[in-house]
C-alpha cells in the first residue's frame, strides 16, 4: 500500500497533478517539493487566488486538501526519504550548449532529482517519471539509482528502486478536467507490482480499461509523439490558412469539410497564430533530435519542417499587420489583446504574442498589451524589454516600446490597430462602435484567433483582416 507520495518539482504538471491525487485519494500523504522556496511559500498562499499557477478548479482542490494531505514543502530530504512513491516533474528546457544544443532536452534537472533520490530514499522506492523526457531516459535514471544502491548495499542496507514512466496528457486551462476525466492513463515499465501500484492510485477515479500499460520506451515516446502529431495538425492547418488567404477559400470552411471525416477528426483543427507553449517545440525538437542521433535525417527533417512552419507563421503575421499599415510602424500605436500562449492560463511560454510583438517592437511600433491573467513584469522578460514608465502614446519613441493596459477602450484611443493574439472570451464580446469612435483612421482590427464577429467590426467602420480568411 502506497502511503506517502513525494512529488519533485511544484510547476504547471507536478502542482495540479498531484492536488488531483490527493484530492481522489484521501488516505495517501502527497507532499509537492521544490528547490524553489518562493514557488512554495506561493503554493501556501493564504489566498487561493494567488496560487503560483491560474488553472480553473485549482484553487478549490487544493483549499480542501492542503493541510490534510496535500502539502507543498522546500524539504527534499525529508520528504524523499520517507517516500514509497516519487514523482519527478521537473523542467526539462531544450539544451542551450554542447552536444544537442537547441534540439536535445537538457536532462540537468532531471539527472539531479535522480541523485537526490540516490541519497535520501530508503527501503524500496517506486521513481516516476512525469515530466516528459526523451527515449530512454529512465536507462539513465535507474543507473543513477542502481550505482548508490551498489553503494549503500555495502552498508548493509536494503534500498531498492523501480523506475516507471507515467508522461502526462493535461492541456493547461483544462487541467483539472484532464486529471479527473483523462481520456487515457499511460503506465510504462517492467516490474509488474510496481505498475499495479500506481495503476490502483489511478484506478480510484479512472475506469481500469483507460488505463494503458506498455514497455517504459513505448510509453515515453508516446508521449513525445502525441505533441508532435497535435503540433503537426496545427502547422497543417495554419500552412492551408495561407493559402487560403491567397485564394478566396476560408481556413473555417476547409476545416469543417476535412474534420467531418471522422479518420480526420474535428479537433486540433482551428487556425491561430501559431502553436505555443512550454511542450510542443520542444517535444518535437527533441524528436528531430533523436532522429538525427539514430541516423534517420529524413526523419528528422519531416518533423523539423512542422517547427519551421511555426515560426515562418507567426512572423508572417506582423509582416501582414506592417503591409497593411502601409509599411511603416513608426510611432504607430497597436493594442495586442492577450499575451498568454491560449486562454485560461497565464503562462506565456513561447507565445506566439512574443515573435509576433518583437517584430512590431523591430518596427517601431508602439505597444499596448493587455491580458487578463498574465503579470507584466513576465512579458518585460519575454519581450526582453522593460515597460515604458508612460502611458503616453504621443511619446516619440526611437525605438519600440510597450506599456501594460487594464482597460482595453482607454488603449483603444488614437490607437491604429487592435490585433487579437489569445482566444480570451472577454475578448469576443467588445463594443466595437465604441473602440472605433476612439481609433485613430484609418483603423485596422487583426483577429489571430477568429473569435471576433466579423460582420460587427466591418460595420463598426474598421477594416479587418482574419487568419486564414480569402474573402476579406
Ligand atoms: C499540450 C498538449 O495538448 C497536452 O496533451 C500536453 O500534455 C502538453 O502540451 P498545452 O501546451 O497546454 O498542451 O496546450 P494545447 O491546448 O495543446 O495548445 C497548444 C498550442 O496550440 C496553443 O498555443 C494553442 O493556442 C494552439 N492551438 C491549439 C491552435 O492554434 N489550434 C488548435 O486547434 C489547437
Ligand atoms: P512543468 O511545466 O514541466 O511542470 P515548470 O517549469 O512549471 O515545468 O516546473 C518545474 C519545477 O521543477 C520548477 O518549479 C523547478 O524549480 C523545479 N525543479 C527543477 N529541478 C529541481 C530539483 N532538482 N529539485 C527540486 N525542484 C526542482
């Protein structure tokens, strides 16, 4: 019986992930570490809604549980060591340097927790892998394991280690949903036990015949191939948009006709900005990645063609924005609404909002972003730029700048283009006759997500341009 649970790294997987388990499994203690003290003292808030991380139910699991048997602490030690069960769910960032640079997953993180885990387990210790890693890795974690086993053993001690892999499905803004309703569980391993045991944890809110068990080297490369072919349908959908967009046909259109196919499918399927997020470039470069290393280039290059896509897309888009503003951003004033990589979440990471304001920025253009849940100081590192101390959009500035805005109409003023980046529902219900009384002429809406009402902007007397959208 599994009575404690000790979660390494208390980031967007490891945080919600293990207040579900302890959530659906009452009698188990999960503690959630991380060498991250302000992320911690954050996870303790006493007001739920600053927890470090916005996800919709989040704050109502973990007010029920923390205290009782959800608990966040910076103490690895004590927590690994009176662990039956350790998940890892660290950060694993494309390697910057050396062997694999930009392409490989950077395991530094991952290869720490697993010597921490050496040092502090004792009696037999299930290690999980959560985070999402390159084709066997666990090789590498069970021989980090193994080599203090060998070490400790001389001791006279009897600590023993089994390795799972058990990567995570959950989209952010539906994790929670995702946890409590996963379409499927994916258990990778050898030892049988070991695999039943999380598979009861599971099984407590999961039907067992969702519940998968395959090989660990099957189960970590599902994983990284589940976000290569989403990201695939993505860059499908958004390389058809410009076509469309050069022909007369609607991105909209297509995809209803293509996704009633049923061995299509509906999903997946909107045209945007492109794809963001912390999971899907790096998953796939570190598929390019082993691809190359196995000696597979064609491979490597079908699979990097869907991360070229991407990047062509997003800067496509501000050289649309500076065309249609007749070729020059200098001094103009552009109100960017959303700067999260998809709504219901306040994570910014690799944003299409981040390519496509650079490149406003490199034209000069001055910048107002407004996002419900993003702070901005996280879009002064993304942009690498500090905001403009003034809310003057008169300043003449030589360079870009931005400013953070709350209120949406009053960024609107003497503004000369609105171009929608998150799909944020607050978003879609604007007062366009309102903003367009204020806008300077001739005034310009950009819609990335397809969310506004086209009909309503025209007649509001903006001009308007949509992703994917022939007849504008
Ligand atoms: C993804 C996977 O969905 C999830 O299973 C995995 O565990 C982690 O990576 P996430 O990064 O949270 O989840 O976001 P997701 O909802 O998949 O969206 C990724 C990006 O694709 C976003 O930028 C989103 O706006 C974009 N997207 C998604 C589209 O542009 N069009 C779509 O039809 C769907
Ligand atoms: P993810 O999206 O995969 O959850 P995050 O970056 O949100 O990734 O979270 C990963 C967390 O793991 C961070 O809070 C980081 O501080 C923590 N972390 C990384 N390495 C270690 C380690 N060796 N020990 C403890 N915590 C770690």
């Amino acid at each position: 019986m599994i009575k404690n649970i000790c979660c390494i790294g208390a980031g967007y997987v490891g945080g919600p992930t293990m207040a579900v388990i302890a959530y659906k499994c009452p009698e188990i203690q999960v503690t959630v570490v991380d060498k991250n003290i302000s992320r911690i003292n954050a996870w303790n808030t006493k007001n739920f809604s600053n927890l470090p991380i916005y996800e919709p139910g989040l704050d109502e699991i973990v007010k029920r549980c923390r205290g009782k048997n959800l608990h966040f602490s910076e103490d690895l030690e004590e927590n690994i060591k009176k662990a039956d069960m350790i998940f890892i769910s660290v950060n694993t960032p494309t390697k910057k340097y050396g062997i694999g640079a930009g392409k490989a997953s950077d395991l530094k993180y991952v290869e720490s927790c697993a010597r921490q885990v050496a040092n502090y387990a004792t009696g037999h210790t299930i290690v999980i892998e959560k985070s999402t890693l390159p084709v066997r890795t666990a090789e590498a974690i069970k021989a980090i394991l193994e080599s203090s086993r060998n070490h400790i053993r001389q001791k006279g001690d009897s600590i023993t280690f089994d390795v799972l892999s058990n990567p995570e499905f959950l989209a952010e803004g539906s994790a929670i949903n995702d946890l409590i309703n996963p379409e499927r569980v994916l258990i990778g391993g050898e030892d049988e036990e070991s695999i039943n045991k999380l598979c009861n944890i599971y099984s407590r809110w999961v039907s067992k015949d969702k519940i998968l068990k395959t090989n660990i080297w099957s189960s970590e490369l599902a994983k990284l191939t589940a976000n290569a072919f989403l990201a695939q349908r993505i860059s499908s959908i958004n390389s058809i948009g410009a076509i469309c967009e050069a022909t007369g046909a609607d991105i909209r259109e297509v995809a209803k006709a293509i996704g009633s196919d049923s061995r299509i499918g509906s999903k997946f399927l909107d045209a945007g900005p492109g794809f963001g997020g912390s999971c899907f470039k790096k998953d796939i470069l570190n598929l390019v990645y082993l691809a190359e290393y196995f000696g597979l280039p064609e491979v490597a290059a079908f699979w990097n063609s869907v991360v070229s896509v991407n990047n062509w897309h997003q800067h496509r888009i501000s050289r649309i924005i500076t065309r249609k503003l007749f070729g020059s951003l200098s001094n103009k004033k552009i109100v960017i609404l959303g700067f999260a990589f998809k709504a219901n979440t306040n994570d910014t990471r690799e944003s299409a909002a981040i390519n496509i304001s650079k490149d406003l920025l490199n034209e000069r253009a001055f910048l107002h972003i407004h996002d419900p849940k993003v702070d901005p100081n996280q879009i002064a590192i993304e942009l690498d730029m500090p905001q403009n101390d003034k809310d003057d959009s008169k300043v003449l500035s030589e360079e870009g700048c931005w400013y953070f805005v709350n209120d949406i109409y009053e960024a609107a003023k003497e503004a000369d283009a609105i171009l929608v980046t998150t799909e944020w529902e607050l978003y879609s219900s604007l007062d366009w006759r309102k903003i367009s009384k204020v806008m300077r002429k001739p005034s310009w809406v950009f819609d990335s997500r397809s969310i506004l009402n086209s009909k309503e902007v025209k007649a509001s007397g903006l001009n308007f341009w949509r992703i994917g959208d022939g007849y504008e």
